[in-house]
C-alpha cells in the first residue's frame, strides 16, 4: 500500500519513486508512482491514482505540474531528465493509448517546466 507523502491543494502525492533532478532553472522536479486525483484503479476496490509530476522549490513550495489519467500514462517510476531545450522527459511503467498490456504498455512524455505534458510514444 503506497504511503502518503505530499498533500497539497487537497490532492495526495503518493510514493514518490523516481529521486528528484534539480533543473536549470535551480527547483527540483520529481515524479510520483500513484496520487493524483484521476481515477485509475490497479485492483478491485482499491484507487491509488495515476501518479503526478511536481516540482519542489528549495523553500519548499509543491507545484503538481501533470497528473495522469492512464491514457496518458500510469505509474511514472523513474526519474525524469532535462533536454538541452529545457523540457523534462519521463516514461510511464503503464498506461498509454493501448490496452493490450491490460493496464496500458507504457508511455514516453515530455513536460515543459510551465506543466505543458505531451504525449511522445505510448508502447504496444
């Protein structure tokens, strides 16, 4: 059962597992494996949430910048990585456009430090 780290905005980050990247711009950016307040239930009974990208600046502040809904993603456990053009880019253990791992196959994304979130690549 995840654990509940964060709670900002009245919306739980859940299970932080990726480590933070401190970016360009001096904040760290991390991803969270479930939380979030989209509906993606990975057993009956049981709605942990999709997961979240954030962002923490060194005072503290939480900004949740993507929460998935499963079509986009699911399930962010690794850490993201900043491009030469400044965006961040992750991938997804589930989730995407395709069903046929029953949860999704998983997904490449790129998110801007402003939250815009574009789908890359869902896998099949």
């Amino acid at each position: 059962m995840p654990h509940k780290y964060f709670k900002p905005l009245q919306v739980t980050l859940d299970s932080p597992a990726g480590g933070l990247i401190q970016a360009t711009d001096g904040n760290f950016y991390g991803t969270t494996q479930y939380g979030g307040p989209n509906s993606c239930p990975f057993e009956a009974g049981n709605d942990y949430g999709c997961g979240t990208i954030f962002k923490i600046t060194p005072s503290g502040t939480l900004t949740t910048l993507h929460s998935f809904d499963g079509t986009d993603g699911l399930s962010p456990e690794a850490a993201l990585v900043q491009g030469t053009d400044g965006n961040f880019y992750g991938t997804t253990y589930w989730g995407g456009a395709d069903q046929a791992c029953n949860l999704g196959c998983g997904t490449v994304f790129k998110i801007t430090p402003g939250g815009t979130f574009t789908t890359l690549r869902s896998f099949v």
